[in-house]
C-alpha cells in the first residue's frame, strides 16, 4: 500500500516557483525564439564520425517497479529472439553508415539488462566485431538477477564497470517502491559482485521517498557506504512520474517531500560521504578510491541501440520508437526504427555541454575558452551568479560547485530537464510514432 501523504498549498508555490525560474533561464541562455520542437524522423543523418559512445536499450523487467518512467514492458521470453536479432540488425545499419569507428564506452541501460544476460554476450560479441571498442563497457542491474552465474557471465561478456539498484536496505521502503527482493538478497548481490573483480561497483540509492526520515536514511547511506562498493549513487524519488507518464499514474498521489526536507537529506548524505571518503563526482555520485567513475548520462555524444534509445549526434538529437513491436519490426526490415529528431543550434549544443559539466559539478576553464561572444559571455555571467550566491569555487584549472550548488543543481534538474523529458516519454509512450512534441 503505498503511502499517501497531503499535497500542501506550499508544494503548488514551489513548482510554480521553479518553472518560472527555470523558463526564465532557459529563454536567456538560448533565447525566447528558440523552440524546443521533436520532429517525426523517417530516418537518421550520422555525417563524419570518427569516435562516439553506444548506449544499448534493454525494455524488458520482470517486475515492473511502479515508480520507473523508463521504457520498459514485462519481460515475454517469446521477444528474447526477436529483440536481439532487431539490435544485431540496427549495429550492421550503423556499421553501414559509419564503418569501423571507435566506441569510447559502452552502457547498457533498461529495463533491465540481465533479464537477456546470453543475447547480451551476443550484442557484444557483434558490437567488437564491427567496431572498435577502446572504453569501459557498463551495466545496471538489480539484486534479483545477480547470482555466480550471471556474475561468470558478465565478466566473460568483458563487463567492467557494475550498478546494482539496490533503492533501499529497509524492507518497508522496497515494499512501497515495489522492489520484490529482501534486504539479505541486497547484501548477497553486493558482496557477490564485489568478489568478482569488476573495475567499479555502484549503488544506486533513493531518497526522499514518502514519510521517510532523517535516520532512516542516515541508515540506508551507512549501510551503503559499509557495504564495500566504489561508488555511490543517490537520487530523489523523481516528480516526473506523479504527473502525466500514463501506465505510472499508480503514485499519483505520492508527493515529493517539500524542498526545506530535501535541502536537509542532501546536506545529510553529503556530510555523510564526504566524512567517510566518498568524494562527489557529479550533482548524484560519491566517489571513493581510484575505482573508475560510473556514470550513465554524461557522456557528450552517443549512439542509441533498442526500443526508445535515444542517439545525440553532434546537431541533432534522435529517438527510436518506444513500442517494442514497432522497433522489431522495422530493424527486421532493415530500416532505422527512428521515430522523433531535434536540432540542436550551436547555442543549444554549447549549452548542452555546460548543462553536463554543472551535472558533474566541475566545469574546466578551458572548456570555457572555447566558447567566444554572446555564448561564452552568457557562461561566465551564470558562473558569476553562481559565485555570488556561494554556490562554486575555482581553482586553477576548474569552477567546482560545492554542496550547496550541487543541490540547487539537482533541484533545478527536476524541474527542468526532467520536466521536459516527462512531456516527450508520455507522448512517445502512448504513440508510436508521433507528428511532432512541443517542450
């Protein structure tokens, strides 16, 4: 039973609040005429691509957590073949196009990636084949799907960099997020992988989520942080899925905590980690050791491979269609399965990357000099702001955003980017292949 708490008057000021705040920003950084517009896309323009990262999409969980917004459907061992033949298909259109470029990192992403643990050895294999892979390779997965031998198989696969959604060691918060594994699965999943040699290991944990206190989450970071991962990986339960995402309207009457309860979790778990050598590596992640970083959204330019992946090539943004049949059946024919493209301007594009190094919480200065006239002129004025509102310092070489900033960041990112990305996932979620999506 999920809990219920009262919206208040104060939550309905403070979304208003932010929206104006963040429209606000938006039309100075890339100007009021600039429009926000996915396009219907029959096909996809790669240009000349030397080197790029891949992202592969696997859509399918056999519990589906009623809090996730991302595409995803029941897991049917009868698409197990399909699918895969549908991403083999797209790698060899890709290769078609762009020939043997080099693959700087791979993630896979769902879903859940596990539940096609052989197919995904298959991908692999294909992926080495025809391109030329000189990253890390990263994967999520969730506590269910970790035993020896996924872990076997997983490492055979040249996987090197490991997450575990772990969400919670307090069985009453996996019960209300819909999580069907118990406290000691998470620990045995956890000390398994950490076993196993992975260059990296990652705990994904939620906060903020409904009624839960200070020393409740106290607890679930001191357990994380005890527990003998690389990285830690915290999150708000995101606003996006109390609004229009159809299929999870189930929380629609679940409620973020109000911002001062957020603003005292946050200093919390950065107090928490910064005390037990956990340095932050982005607005979300601490860090602790010379593990390599694991992250799965900073990466500047990618390919998208599966149902609903998305493709950020330099000027354009694209997205394959979410419905699974659609995707199948079009990759069956040799055809792209892209369904929606945003162009990018060279402002949004330079924003773009000083959207990610803010996520980082480190922006380089000679990122910065790269950027002349109204456009890095607009960048130095908002690390002037930021600055006067003790939100970043600087050393020589970066701006570094302290824990202040990093949550006013992480506000912002849930009232901005999430905002938007809710407007274009409810549409394309309900419609394979949409005319077009105003955000």
């Amino acid at each position: 039973m999920f809990l219920k708490p009262r919206r208040s008057s104060i939550g309905v000021s403070e979304n208003m609040s932010m929206e104006l705040i963040t429209r606000s920003i938006r039309r100075y950084l890339v100007g009021p005429q600039q429009e926000f517009i996915f396009k219907r896309a029959e096909s996809i323009d790669l240009g000349r691509i030397e080197s790029i990262d891949l992202y592969i999409h696997i859509p399918f969980c056999k519990n589906l957590c009623p809090y996730c917004p991302y595409n995803k459907i029941k897991y049917d061992e009868s698409y197990s073949k399909p699918y895969l033949e549908a991403i083999l298909n797209e790698i060899e259109m890709y290769y078609e196009k762009l020939g043997a470029v080099n693959i700087d990192s791979i993630y896979i992403g769902g879903g859940t990636p596990t539940n096609l643990i052989d197919e995904l050895g298959v991908i692999l294999e294909r992926v080495r084949k025809r391109f030329r892979v000189s990253g890390n390779v990263c994967i999520e997965t969730n506590p269910n799907d970790i035993d020896q031998e996924n872990v076997n198989k997983l490492k055979d696969f040249g996987i090197d960099l490991i997450s575990l959604g772990v969400q919670s060691f307090d069985p009453k918060y996996l019960a209300l997020i819909g999580r069907n594994y118990s406290v000691k699965q998470a620990y045995d999943a956890i000390d398994l992988v950490n076993r196993s040699d992975f260059k990296s290991v990652n705990i994904d944990l939620m906060f903020a989520l409904p009624g839960q206190t200070i020393s409740e989450l106290r607890s679930d970071v001191n357990r994380a942080m005890s527990s003998g991962a690389n990285q830690l990986t915290t999150y708000p339960l995101f606003t996006f899925p109390y609004t229009s995402v159809g299929k999870y309207m189930k929380l629609k009457k679940v409620h973020m905590p109000g911002i001062r309860i957020r603003r005292s979790m946050y200093r919390t778990i950065h107090t928490m980690c910064s005390d037990n050598d956990f340095g932050r590596v982005s607005v979300w992640g601490f860090k602790r050791f010379s593990a390599p970083r694991y992250s799965s959204v900073t990466r500047d330019n990618y390919i998208g491979l599966g149902a609903g992946a998305g493709s950020n090539i330099p000027g354009t943004y694209y997205m394959n269609t979410f419905s699974v049949s659609d995707y199948m059946e079009l990759c069956a024919e040799d055809r792209f399965p892209t369904a929606l493209k945003m162009e990018f301007s060279r402002e949004m594009t330079a924003f773009h990357w000083f959207y990610w190094r803010l996520y980082d919480t480190r922006i380089p200065k000679e990122g910065i000099k790269g950027y002349s006239g109204k456009t890095g002129r607009k960048m130095r004025q908002m690390i002037f702001a930021m600055k006067a509102l003790n939100m970043c310092t600087e050393n020589d070489a970066e701006i570094l955003l302290n824990e202040r900033g990093a949550f006013w960041l992480h506000l912002m990112q849930n009232y901005f980017s999430l905002n938007y990305i809710n407007k274009v996932w409810t549409v394309a979620q309900r419609i394979p292949f949409p005319k077009e999506i105003r955000i």
